[in-house]
C-alpha cells in the first residue's frame, strides 16, 4: 500500500491497488482541499476589502462629479477624464515630479554607490558610521522636511549663518521661495535623507560578490571602472534594479518633503503630483476629479513599472 | 515656575471667584445655559479647537469650568488652522458625528453651510432666549459673521482685526522729525493714515536710523499675504469682481499698485521680510528691530508684556517696547478683519443640545469677557461690552488706548472675502503672493490670477457665485465706503 501524497512509488502497485488509491483520495483529499481554502478566506477577504474594494470605489467615484458642493452620484461617463487633458496644473506637476526624480535618482544611486565602495572594506568603527550615516532614512519624512525648513530659515536658519561667515556679510537667501534655490533646496533634502538607503541595499549587494573575480580581474590587468562594468555590475544588478525601481516609485510619490519645505510653491512652482491631488482631494474637496487623477497615475506608473522590469530584465 | 496645571487652576479660581461676585450670572445667558446643561451632565461633547495657544482656553479654562458647573467633560481635538476646514468636512461626509461643537473662520460658513455640516442655531437661540445677548456682539461682526442665507449658524466669537502698530518713542523722536521735515517739507505723521504716508515714513526711518530699527515690517509669507493682499487692494478702490459679469478685477490697477508697493517697501524693510509670518515679525517688532507693522490684536498684548511672563508664554520673545507702543487703525482706516472664529454645532453631533449649551455659554457676555482677558488664549474682544470694560482696560497703562483701537477696527474693517469654494479664490492669491516673491511681474501675476478666478467661477456656475458674491458685497464689512 502506498500512501496518497507519495506517488514516487506508485508504479509498483498493481490495477487493483490503483483502484484502492483513487477511493482513499476521493474520501479523503476533497475535505482536506476545501479546509486550507476555508482557512485562506479570512486572509483573502481582508485584502479584498482594503486592498481592492477601495480601488474599485475609487475607480466608481472618478466616473461621478462628486465635490465639495455636490455629491452627485449618478453616472457622468469621462467628465473627469476629459477635464484631465486640459488641466495645465496637473501636467506641470506631472512635470515637477519628473524632474525632481530625473536629478535626486541618478545622485542618490552615484552617492550611495561610492558610500558602499567606501564602507565595503573592513575598518575601525565601521558599524558605527553605518549606523549613524543611516540614520536620516530613518526620520519621517515629514519631519525631515520641518527640520529642514526651520534649516533654511533665512532669519533663524545655521544654514544662511554658515554662509555669512564664509561670505563675510549676512547672508538672507530665500531657499524656499527664490526659484533658482528652491529645487536645489528640495532635491538636497530628498539626497540627504534617501542616499542612505541606496547605501545600505548596494552595500549588501557589493558584500556579496565574488571576490576572487574581482581579485582575478586585478591580476589580470583590468582598470577599477573595466572591473566594475565587467563583474562587479552584473553581479550587483538585480539589487540595484530593485533599488532604483523602490526609491525611483518614492520619488514620483514624494508628498512629505515638498509639503513641509515649500507646500508647492513658490506659486505651483515646485508642486508635485501628489501634492496636486492632496491639495484637490482633501483642500478643495475635488473627490471625483481626485479619483481621476488618482487613476491616471495608477495608468502611467503600471506603463513605466513594467517597462523597466523589462528593460531591466527582473522579469526573467 | 507657572505649570499648565497651574493655568488651569487659576483658571478654575478665576470662573469661581467670578460666579461668586457677579450676581448677575443669575438672569443671563451663561447661567440659562448651566442650568439647561445640566440635564446633561457625565455626558461629554468634542469641540474642535485651533492647535496651539488658542486650545488653552478651553484645556485650561472654559472646559474645566463647563465640567465644574454641568458635570458634562469637554473633550478638545486640536486642528491646525489649516486642517480645519478638511476634518470638519471630512467628519461631515463621513458621517462619523466625532465633533459636537465647532470653531468656524466666517468665511467658511457658505461653504460648510451648503454643504450640510452646520446646524441652524435659531431654535436653540429662541428656546433659551439668547438673541439680546447676541445682539450686544460689535455690529460688525454680529451683521457680517453670524448667518447664511438668514439663518444663525455660528456665533462670533473672536474679534480679530488688523491693528497698526508704532513706537511711539522712535515716531516722536524730535531729531527725527525735524529731519523730516526738513527733507519732506511736512510735519512727521504719527501715526501715518494712508499707505503713501507710511511708505514714506517707514523708508525715512531705515535711512535715519541705519536701520536701527527699521522702519516696518509686515507679514509677507502667502498665506498671510492674503490677508494683506485683501485689506490693501480694497483700501486701495479696489473690487474683487465686476458685479454684473462676475469677471475676476484683481488685476486692476488697484491691485497692480498694491504689488508693486510691496515689492517696494521690501527694500528698506528688513532682509528676508519675503518670508515672514507672525513670529518673525512679532519678534522683530518685541525685540525693537522695527518701528512699525500690522498685526492681529494679541501683538498690542504681548507687546505691552501682559501676561508674557507665564511658562506657556516662554516662546513669545520678551518685549523690550513696554509703554513704548501706539496703536492705530491701518492705513486707509478700513483694517482686515482677518479670519476670526466662530462657535458653530456640527450638524453630525449626536449631542446637538449639550453642544450648543456650550457654545452659548463659552459666548456670553460674561464669560466670553473672562475668556478675552486670558493671556495665554488669543481670543480678542468682540462684544461692546469687552471694548469699556474698565477691568480690562487696566490691565496695562495703555489697554484702554489699545481697547479703543480695536473697537475703530471693528467698525470700520473689512470682511474676508466670503463666497462659495472660498479658499479655491485664497489659494490663487497665496499663489500670485509667494509668485511676487519669486521675481515675477505684478501685472503678469495678478492678470494669471484673474484667469483662475474666472474659471473657479465658471465651474461653480457664474449665476450662483454671483448671488453668493451680491449677498457678500451687500454687508457693511465688504468695502470701504468711500
């Protein structure tokens, strides 16, 4: 007799045990397939229910023209999807968006990159460099962009003190509302507090390569960038991909830095998208027009995401 | 040391000892209102207060005497200003009925009221005979600030006004006046009454001085800016539309100037004044950096030193003007009454009377007179009687002074503009402000602006936000009679 759920010996049996086998599976397989089913609904409704329930809600409001005067609920077909094409503001955000992530992306992988090279050998109190470099990752980002704010303070702020010293004149530059300052002011905070974490991933990839490559390499001649392009990226480059991908969807979301340090402006000058639909959702109380935006960002990032898994062969 | 606690105590003493030796507690409306709560009483009810300084009121001292009087808790969810629009909305729309009582700016009332989230107060109001209390509130916010549409919705409950404030020592100075004179021809206006004057004055005295102190500062950061932005244009002749087509008129010449000024006195005003809110200019003016500026009414307060000197104070930078301060009425004479607060019943509550029996007694003549007096809130006078209160008026040498000019504000100030979808207007003037700031040019900004009031109007409907805008323009408080 052969237990269900061991075939690897089943060829011995004979026709009749066979038939044997396929009565014991009948009584005894189908209670046990709807029992881990019945222990799995729990877990599946609760995703349901906060996971894709909103998402169907909100897909149901943005086909509404719900707003902070009307809640007009009944069918108003693409009203908010047409109103999207037209909305200056929304594309110019679109845009801010963009570029903060077009400039803070390629630093933080550079910066965080060199930090790992810097931090993959062992030497005295390394753990606790790491440890302290880490750190802002690790403050909200919210607060992050207070303390920053309070940073750049043109009255109050170390930051104009410092550079009045080294000036030799007291130093008032508006950080937040010159235009020439604000991004820089922006993209700073948003490399400060993230590099680290592009450090610490890139640090645990580097640790992990092979170093008799690497050692090879150098005996056989190879120049450090020859060495790097060659082993040290292939070999690093499913972690980096999930590092760019990570930090690179942070940036397109990056709300709580913008808000605390500028809230948009100066004007709509440094608003981003997701400081826009914020602004129309929970300010101007937007809600259907919210739900479209929302939606349509849901549509570009899926196009985006899955053409760089693509591109950056993770699907393979 | 004066702990919070200690506040609170005080607080306590204070509301007893007053209960004990006003007698006429017995017959008004605070004492109606005690009596009517106390059916109520192991209940509590949730008010929604601003964050910070103004929640002491009624942490310290409203809430624990309402306890003390009615058995009913008072539980105060503190919002930032600037949230508090959303989360009333939001509780409003939900349904969850988490607030009781509310503290509404006036010019939300349209929009919480067309939405459904404010309960009319006029049943309450006649069930326990509250309308000639109500009437002893200063006209100008009992005509403009209480109803919509006819109907009570809020009570006021905070006078805040622009006030403008000067040293009197630095204006008076001889030297400096006869060095007026000599290059300007005219006598030293102390105060100055129209903005062409204070430019004026205001550069003379950077020059004068070196800039020790300078001659003014203001509130620049936009969202202040607004407010600024509001009470200059109109005191400049300035109409917010065009009340036949509803066309956005900002960008009038009115409103070009008042940019243009700004950016102007900018340049003798201190460095970095592009950024400045109400602490940077309240310690730039305790501190003697300036000699003039406009404010909100607790800076006359802070400035004379009343009350600075308790530990909930400490933040406020000690003053070094005390007895060396005038207060006037902006200049063009028509200040911003500028925000301001209005006790309201969330429409959700699920304790609508115990809520309202709140809100009338916190408003009353008698209490609402201990709640002004309170350092440490910034609730401001409000009712004539706050205005000739003999007890306030000694509380420093100069309060009747600083009295008097609050009551001229209040009589001659502005309203906030008020419409549907109110802050879809103000979030384009705190655009077009911190847009100045950024370099750009007044007229380019202020005719950008008009486009995107014309298209907020066009999307509420041109008709409705016209009556709407008509029934605003109609009050007393909307523009200057010239």
């Amino acid at each position: 007799m052969v237990l269900p759920g061991n075939p690897g010996r089943a060829f011995l049996l004979s026709p009749l045990d066979w038939n044997a086998v396929a009565a014991a599976t009948a009584l005894h397989a189908h209670p046990d397939r709807n029992f881990r089913y019945w222990l799995l609904t729990p877990a599946i409704f609760l995703l349901l229910l906060v996971g894709l329930f909103p998402l169907f809600y909100s897909l149901v409001v943005s086909f509404m023209r719900i707003d902070m005067m009307d809640t007009d609920t009944s069918f108003a077909g693409l009203y908010n999807y047409a109103n999207l094409f037209s909305d200056m503001r929304l594309w110019a955000a679109l845009g801010h968006t963009l570029l903060i992530t077009a400039i803070a992306l390629p630093i933080e992988l550079l910066l965080g990159l060199a930090m790992a090279y810097l931090f993959l050998d062992r030497m005295p109190g390394r753990q606790i460099f790491i440890s302290l470099l880490v750190l802002p990752t690790i403050i909200s980002p919210i607060v992050a962009g207070a303390t920053w704010r309070l940073l750049f303070d043109n009255r109050f702020g170390p930051i104009n003190q410092v550079l009045g010293w080294f000036a030799g004149h007291p130093v008032t530059a508006l950080w937040t509302l010159n235009p020439k300052l604000v991004y820089p002011a922006i993209i700073f905070c948003e490399i400060w507090q993230w590099t680290p974490f592009m450090f610490l991933i890139l640090l645990a990839a580097l640790s992990n390569v092979d170093k008799s490559q690497t050692e090879a390499a150098s005996i056989d001649g190879a120049g450090f960038f020859r060495t790097f392009r060659r082993i040290v990226l292939p070999a690093i480059w499913p972690v980096m991909a999930i590092a760019i991908l990570i930090r690179g969807l942070d940036l397109v979301r990056i709300f709580d830095i913008i808000w605390a340090l500028t809230a948009g402006g100066p004007g709509t000058m440094t608003e981003t998208i997701s400081v826009y639909t914020y602004s129309q959702g929970f300010k101007q109380f937007e809600t259907s027009y919210t739900a479209a935006i929302a939606f349509l960002v849901i549509v570009i990032l899926t196009v985006v995401v899955t053409w760089a898994i693509r591109r950056m062969g993770l699907a393979k | 040391m004066v702990t919070r606690r200690d506040l609170g105590k005080i607080g306590l003493a204070a509301g007893f000892a007053g209960t004990f030796t006003r007698p006429a507690w017995a017959a008004d409306a605070a004492q109606a209102a005690v009596d009517a709560a106390k059916q109520y009483s192991g209940q509590t009810i949730t008010i929604v207060w601003e964050a910070g300084l103004q929640s002491l009121d009624p942490l310290n001292f409203s809430g624990p005497k309402w306890k003390e009087l009615t058995g009913i808790d008072v539980k105060v969810v503190e919002v930032p200003v600037a949230e508090m629009f959303t989360k009333i909305m939001q509780d409003f729309r939900s349904g969850a009925g988490a607030y009781d009582a509310l503290n509404v700016i006036p010019a939300w009332m349209p929009d919480l009221v067309n939405a459904g989230a404010l309960e009319v107060l006029d049943p309450f109001v006649d069930k326990y005979a509250y309308r000639d209390e109500l009437q002893k509130i200063a006209p100008t916010y009992r005509d403009n600030q209480m109803m919509v549409n006819g109907k009570i919705y809020g009570f006021p409950d905070d006078g805040d006004v622009f006030v403008m404030y000067y040293r009197t020592d630095v204006l008076g100075d001889p030297a400096l006046q006869a060095a007026y004179k000599a290059k300007f021809g005219t006598d030293l206006p102390v105060p100055p009454t129209n903005w062409k004057d204070f430019d004026q004055v205001g550069q003379f005295i950077t020059e004068f001085t070196s800039a020790k102190p300078y001659g003014a500062a203001f509130f620049r950061e936009s969202g202040y800016g607004n407010f600024m932005f509001q009470e200059r244009f109109r005191n400049e002749g300035g109409k917010f539309f065009d009340a036949d087509t509803m066309k956005a008129t900002i960008n009038s010449d009115a409103g070009i100037k008042v940019l243009t000024d700004w950016v102007a006195e900018n340049k003798w005003a201190p460095p970095g004044v592009e950024q400045w809110g109400f602490v940077e200019n309240l310690a730039a003016f305790l501190q003697g950096q300036t000699a003039m500026t406009i404010s909100w009414p607790p800076y006359g307060r802070w400035a004379a030193s009343y009350g600075t000197d308790q530990e909930v104070m400490s933040w406020v930078p000690k003053s070094t003007i005390a007895g060396k301060v005038g207060y006037a009425m902006t200049p063009g004479g028509h200040p911003e009454l500028a925000a301001g607060f209005c006790l309201s019943v969330s429409s959700a509550s699920k304790n609508k009377e115990a809520a309202y029996l709140f809100i009338q007694w916190l408003n009353s003549e008698s209490v609402s007179l201990e709640r002004v007096k309170l350092p440490y809130a910034l609730r401001d006078p409000f009712r004539d009687s706050h205005f000739t209160d003999p007890g306030y008026a000694a509380l420093w040498p100069e309060a009747k002074d600083y009295l008097a000019a609050l009551q001229a504000g209040a009589n001659n100030g502005l309203l906030d503009l008020s419409l549907l979808q109110t802050d879809k207007y103000e979030e384009v003037l705190r655009q077009s402000v911190s847009k100045l700031w950024a370099g750009e040019d007044p007229k380019a900004i202020l005719d950008a602006a008009a486009a995107e009031w014309d298209a907020i109007t066009e999307k509420i409907g041109v008709d409705k936000q016209k009556a709407v805008y008509a029934d605003w323009a109609s009050k007393s408080g909307a523009y200057p009679k010239m």
